[in-house]
C-alpha cells in the first residue's frame, strides 16, 4: 500500500504543514504536496491512501474548468500529488456557499436552525424550513481561517468593521464564490451528482490581484448528493446518498466525536472505504480513470 503521510523534499528549504499539505516557498512560486493525511471537525484523524492524489488531481480539473471566471493560482501539476502554485497572501477568511441547509459541525447552519435560530451568519432564514432542504438561493457563510483549533463564524459585517479586507475586495470574493458555486453546481448536475455546499479560499498575488487558491470543489471541501435519490430521500426525511466525506463525520458523529477529545479508532474496513469514495468522487466528477501512483517519489 502506498500511503503518503508527509514529504521531505531536500534543496528547498523549510517545510511548512497545514492540516492535509506539505508545501514549501521558493520565492514567488509554492510548491504543494497533497498527501494523504484527512481531516474533519478542524483535526487531522488519519491517513488513507490515493486521497492525496485524488484530490490534487480533481482540483486541478476544476481550475482548468473555473479560469475564465477568477484567475487561480495554478501554474503546473509536476506530480499526481504536487501543484506548483503562485505564492500568493492568504486571505484570512473561508466562503463557504451554501445551496442547502444541512450539516452536522459546529459551523453548519442547519444546527442552529435546529435550535430556533433564524438569523444565522447575519442572514435571515424563513420559518418551516426542514433539513436537507435547498435554499430559494445560494448563501455565504463565512468563518474564519484558523491556523489552530476551530473555525469560527463571520457576518459581512464583522469582516468589514475588523477590516480583515477591503470592501472592494470582499465584493470580488463574494461575486466570484456565487459564480464558482454556479459552475461547479452545473458540472456536477451533468455528472449526476448535486454540490450542496463548498468553501473557497482567496489570496492576493504579489500585485495585489484576487486569486482563487488552496483547493476547489473537493470532497474536502464540498458536500455532493447523488441527484436521481435526493428527492425521494427528503420526501421520505431520510438523509440523502452522500458523495464525499459526510458519511466520515456522520461516522463519527455516530460515536459522540464532533472534535473534542480523543477521536474513535477507524477499522481498516472502514480506511478502505474512504479511499474509494475519493477515487469514485474524482472518476465521476472529471470522467477519467483514476490511476493511483505507484511509489512515495514526489516528482518536482
């Protein structure tokens, strides 16, 4: 089995880790090394294998797919696992666009609603609303980007009253996640699959330009249903058929984990699983083969 925790790459400097990336800074540019590390409820719970790859190759799809609306900060995949990137300044902030109300973390807005409240990210929701059911449009919820610890929540208010950005590039970011939401909506319609959700992360290049960067449309990043059962499902008020990570955290959320304390172990069984789903996920999404690598070589 081929699994790729982490990376050491000699010649290039310091390391640096989020929670699922290796990368390293050579001077302009950011070299990114997907491995195969998973996280959820803001912890890293694990490795399986080929999710690297698959995610770094069906982002890599969706840039190529999304370029004409924001510029991304996408310049080569060298490797299945590496994407060298411009080196851009991280916009502290996660959009987060939502076309349903659903969600089982802390951030989602189907637990508060669920609790009575209405007003949720400053953003009026109408009474009666059940769970799973699509919103009469697409909203930002915005939280965040912790480096450590939990995510937390955001009004549009807050962001420009703590002038985290400027409103001029607030307004860029909230028109290109509406747009980019609408493409990926329409792509995974095709594919028979519906993005219910998904967060976009923005930067600024050396001249101060948006750029979309991080990762786009992800089942890291996304929630995805399948399309010919979500109907009946909520008509039923069962849970729709995921196609992502959601049956990891309602996996979890099953055993009273929702990221405090220590995590359930994982049977192997159940590591294989989500694998697969990774592999399936990018096969459905792009319509290509997925061909896993067949060494821990990272090719630069």
């Amino acid at each position: 089995m081929t699994v790729l925790k982490t990376v050491n790459l000699p010649g290039l400097g310091k390391k640096y880790q989020g929670k699922v990336r290796d990368f390293y800074i050579l001077g302009d540019k950011r070299i990114i090394i997907t491995t195969d590390r998973l996280s959820a409820f803001d912890r890293v719970l694990g490795v399986f294998e080929s999710k690297g790859q698959a995610l770094n190759q069906l982002s890599e799809f969706w840039f190529e797919k999304t370029k004409n609306i924001i510029q991304n900060h996408m310049i080569s995949v060298p490797d299945p696992n590496v994407m060298v990137v411009k080196n851009c300044k991280l916009i502290p902030i996660e959009m987060v666009v939502r076309g349903y109300i659903t969600g089982v973390t802390n951030t989602s807005i189907w637990g508060s609603y669920e609790k009575g409240e209405r007003v949720i990210y400053g953003i009026k929701f109408p009474d009666g609303l059940k769970k799973n059911q699509k919103l009469p449009v697409p909203v930002i919820t915005p939280t965040t980007k912790a480096e450590k610890g939990h995510d937390e929540r955001l009004t549009e208010q807050e962001i420009i009253q703590r002038k985290i950005i400027s409103p001029h590039i607030w307004k860029q970011m909230k028109g290109a996640a509406l747009k980019l939401f609408e493409r990926g909506q329409a792509i995974c319609n095709k594919a028979g699959i519906i993005l219910v959700d998904t967060k976009y992360e923005f930067g600024l290049d050396s001249k101060g330009k948006l750029m979309l960067i991080d990762e786009i449309h992800t089942p890291d990043s996304s929630r995805f249903w399948i399309k010919k059962t979500y109907l009946e499902r909520f008509k039923k008020g069962l849970e729709p058929e995921n196609f992502d990570k959601e049956f990891l955290r309602i996996w979890y959320a099953k055993r009273g984990y929702k990221g405090d304390g220590k995590p359930p172990k994982m049977p192997d069984t159940f590591k294989k699983k989500v694998s697969q789903r990774y592999i399936a996920i990018y096969e459905k999404i792009t319509g290509k083969k997925f061909v896993p690598r067949k060494t821990n070589k990272i090719l630069i």
